[in-house]
C-alpha cells in the first residue's frame, strides 16, 4: 500500500461511514411512513424502526465530527475545521495551508 493511501484512509473511511448513516435516515423515515400507510400498529416493528432511526442521527454526527477534526497530513492541522470558516466551502481542501483533500503529498514527519 503506498503512503498516500495510508494518509488519506481515515478520511475515506469516515466520510462512507457517514454516507451510510445518513442515507439511513431517509429510508427508514419511508419505511415508517409505508408501514402507517399499511395501516401497521405493532410497536415490535415501529420501535426497531425508530431505534435505528436514532442511531443513524446519532452516527451521522459521530462521523460528521470525526471528519472536522482530522488532521492534514501536511501542515498537521485540523483539516476542515474553523472557527470563523467559510460556510460554502465543503471541506475539499485543508483551511490552514489549502492542500486539496486525497491529493498526491508526502505527508509530514
């Protein structure tokens, strides 16, 4: 494995992470929503649902804050993370010395 993947790996592991959570969130919300329309009552099906409807809220700001608070490989900063940040840039490159997220860099010793 070369050393960029190995750098950029955290970063790729905890932005599908939480791809997956919140993608989570909308299917469950129609899945309740067919199983009301269905005319469901149990609460042995409706409570599972809201269950893992809560961990996906929840896993989704998990990962959210564990991506704003990685660090870059070149400058050993916080990546994406500012107090007085711009609103629109998305957290493609490092706010501290601009290097462009998953590029090709030697990282720091």
């Amino acid at each position: 494995m070369n050393n960029f993947t190995e750098v950029w790996s955290p970063f790729r592991f905890w932005n599908k992470v939480g791809v997956m959570f919140t993608l989570g969130i909308p299917i469950l919300l129609l899945l309740l929503f067919l199983l009301q329309c269905a005319g469901w009552q149990s609460t042995y099906l409706t409570l599972p649902i809201i269950l893992a409807f809560l961990i996906c809220i929840i896993g989704s700001l998990a990962s959210y804050i564990k991506v704003q608070f990685l660090r870059c490989p070149r400058c050993n900063e916080f990546f994406s993370f500012e107090l007085l940040r711009n609103p629109f840039d998305r957290g493609q490159k490092c706010v501290h010395c601009n290097l462009k997220l998953y590029s090709n860099i030697e990282p720091t010793q």
